[in-house]
C-alpha cells in the first residue's frame, strides 16, 4: 500500500522525534610535535622493531608497546584527554581514555584490560607534577607520559655515552701548552647531569621478551624518575649549604625573600603524594599480576623489589623535608636576630635621650616654683612641689604594679611550701603512732622514752 509524500514526512518526523539525536564524530587534528608517539613491536627473543601506529596487538609470541607523551605545557586536564582521544581513539573508547588521562592512583580491570595509573595533579609545566598510566593486555601495552620520562625508550647497544673514556671539557696546561687528551669530550653541565642520574642510558636497557618484563621496565623508569628529582634535590641542598657557610647578609637575606626553601617544602609534599600513589597502586598491580598465567614468577619479584625501593625513596624524602625544615630555622633565626640587633640599637639611642626629654619635660611645665626662674608668685609658688609629689606617687604606683605579681608567686610559693611542710609533719605523726602502737601494746601500755 503506498503511502502519500505528507505521511512519510509524518512518519519519518515522529521517528526522528522519538529517537535521541546523537551527534557525530569529530576527530580534531592536533598540530605535529605536540603529541609524541612511539611504537615497537617485540618478537619475543630480545629484538624489538619500530611499527606503524594501529594499536593492533602482537600475534604468537610478539607483543607490542604504545606509548603517548603528554607535552609539558600549561594546558588544562580536559585538553590532555582531547589529545588522548586524538591519538588512541578509536579502538579505544572514552571510559578507557578517562581511565588513563584522570588525576589520582588507580588501579583496576576497565573493558576486559588491566589499566593503572599513578597521576599526580598540580601545573602540566612543574617538574615535580608525574603522569605515568597504562594499559595492559596480553599481547599489547599502552603508556601515556606527561612529557619525557628518562630510560623509558630503546636504543641500539654501542651509543652509550656511559661506556666512552671521558675526558672533562676544562683544558690543563702544563708549562703553558695545552696537553692532548684522548677519548670524548664531556663538557662540565653534562657530568652534572650525569650526576643526577640514578641509571644508566636507554643504550643500556635490555630489551623485554614478554609482557611481563615491559610492565617492570615501566614501572622501573617511573622509580627511577622519582630518584633522580630526589638526587637532585639532594645534590641542590648541597650547594646551598656550602652557599649559606659561605655567604653573608645579602644571601641570606635574598633567599628569605624568594622564598626558596617554602618553594622547595611545597615541591617535597608533591613529591611525597606521587610516592603515597605509587605505593597504593604497584602492589595492587603486582597482586592482579601474579593471577595472569602470561605475567613470570621473576617478574613478581622484581615488582616487589620496586615497591621496596618506593618506600626507601619515601623515607629518603623525608629526611630531605627535615634538612629543609632545619635550614629554613636556622635563617629564622638569623632573621629574629637581625630585628633584635636593630631593636638594640634603638633602645640604645632611647637610653640617651631619655634623661633629656625628662629634663625639658620638668622645665617646660607651666606651673609656679620652677627653680632658677622668676616665678616668685606667693600663689603659686608650691605648684612645681605639688607636681613633683604627683609624679612619685604615680611612678611609686607603676613599680607597684610590676613588682606585685613577683611578690604574688613569692607569697605563694611560701604558702604552698608551708602547707607541705605541715602536710609532712602529719605523715610523719601518724606513721610513728601507726609503727609504735603494737609495740606500746606489747609492753602493757607504757612507752619507755
């Protein structure tokens, strides 16, 4: 039965009316350079090899990594979840982008994978803000950083700078002439990089052969990133020691003002909830790891020596919070004795004019007897006596006041050492007729003295 142009707009409105109106996909292109993106495929026996970006897992014994860097930037929470819907969406839905973008530890089963995260809030741009989280499956892994995050990646062996013969960038002289050095040149901010540095470089990772093995070389990275702020703050704190032994008024007084070590308080207290996260979160991880019948018996164990190495940095971190906590005392107390020294030098100055603004005061009061002037007036001739009397009976009432709550607490204290005096002499008493009356019974009733 076919059916008029009037009712099929009919039917198709009522359709469309009741039916939600769902709007379309928007994927936004992101400019290239602010979302990093690597991926490896791994055969299972120590080799790995650059892939193309699908997310599609590994097949037999090969497994592959994804990995997304954050930038470092100023940007809010909601845009780095736009980035994240921009490079791993799809197949990944919206539930498992929250999951790895949100702040705070995590740990749990989100559509089928394992998903953990240990995200910090604070500014994208500090160095003490850390966003580490991923993704977990059977043949695939997906990690999303918050910027760069030292020995994560691969490299091939033999580009280690840790296994060159170094030679330092200053040159040496000897009688003038420059001599030649064999080997690389470090220049000298490199070796204190290199100081800072709790591991060695990506040239030196092994590569993971299973799934399992990955999952404690991220893990490893992150404690290993959390160690080399820690040995830098560490090495920062060093410095300023030997700065503050060394240096004088303006140092001290220019660290006051910038308020370095509350700065450096307020980074520590980062610092500490990143470990409080990820010590609530990797034994969580290390317990839904050890049912996977895919994830090793060694890997555990070393899971567990990472949590131990967690809590060490954690107590590490304290130790650092107090040595901050005693330099920013001891400038404290610098401060409180610059301000007692200038109030010294106040009262100094009070000490020698106050005789003399005692002085003009006495002289310049307008009344009758002032000696040595001409104020002979019979009436009014005991006005500066009268006045005089005045000002001691007030002054007598001023030290009266202050001397009379030390002669309260002596008054007291002779009450109080009277009645335990009297107290005692009780005691005394009734302990002696208490030890003496059986023996007064025993002898008749008579007590020979």
């Amino acid at each position: 039965m076919a059916m008029s142009n009037g009712e099929a707009e009919e039917m198709d409105s009522e359709l469309s009316a009741s039916m939600p109106l769902r709007e379309p996909y928007l994927y936004q292109s992101y400019p290239s350079g602010m979302v990093r993106q690597r991926a490896y495929i791994f055969d299972g026996l120590g080799n790995f090899y650059n892939k193309e970006w699908d997310l599609a897992e590994g097949r037999g014994r090969e497994f592959c990594w994804y990995h997304v860097e954050l930038p470092k930037g100023n940007q809010k929470l909601s845009q780095s979840a736009q980035y994240l819907i921009g490079a791993l969406c799809p197949p990944l839905k919206l539930q498992d982008i929250l999951s790895l973008v949100s702040n705070g530890p995590f740990c749990g089963h989100v559509d089928g994978a394992l998903v953990f995260r240990v995200n910090s809030p604070g500014p994208p741009s500090s160095d003490f803000t850390f966003r580490i989280a991923a993704r977990v499956t059977e043949k695939s892994v997906i990690t999303v950083s918050l910027g760069r995050v030292p020995r994560l990646g691969f490299s091939p062996m033999g580009q280690s700078l840790l296994s060159e013969i170094p030679s330092v960038e200053n040159p040496s002289y000897s009688r003038g002439e420059q001599k030649e050095r064999h080997g690389i040149v470090i220049k000298e901010h490199v070796l204190e990089f290199l100081l800072t540095m709790n591991h060695s470089e990506e040239a030196d990772n092994p590569v993971p052969k299973s799934v399992s093995n990955l999952i404690v070389h991220i893990v490893d990275t992150h404690v290993d990133q959390l160690q080399d702020i820690v040995t830098k703050l560490e090495i920062e704190l060093d410095s300023v020691e030997l700065e503050l032994d060394k240096g004088g008024f303006a140092l001290k007084k220019q660290m006051l003002d910038d308020r370095r070590f509350p700065k450096i308080h307020v980074n520590l207290q980062r610092l500490l909830q990143m470990i409080a996260h990820g010590e609530q979160v990797f034994p969580r991880v290390k317990e839904k790891c050890s049912s996977k019948h895919w994830f090793a018996s060694e890997d555990i164990n070393s899971l567990e020596e990472l949590i131990g190495r967690l809590r060490r940095l954690k107590e590490n971190v304290g130790f650092i919070a107090n040595r901050v906590t005693a330099i920013q005392a001891g400038l404290d107390s610098w401060q409180a004795e610059q301000i007692n020294r200038k109030l010294y030098y106040l009262s100094f100055l009070s000490i020698i004019f106050l005789p003399l603004s005692i002085i003009t005061g006495v002289f310049g009061m307008n009344v009758g007897g002032v000696p040595w002037t001409v104020q002979r007036n019979p009436d009014v001739k005991d006005g500066f006596r009268n006045v005089m009397l005045l000002c001691i009976g007030l002054l007598f009432l001023v030290l009266l006041c202050f001397i009379f709550p030390a002669l309260y607490s002596h008054i007291a204290a002779w009450r109080r050492k009277s009645v335990m005096r009297r107290s005692w002499s009780l005691n005394r008493k009734s302990f002696l007729k208490r030890n003496l009356e059986p023996e007064i019974q025993q002898r008749g009733g008579y007590l020979r003295i």
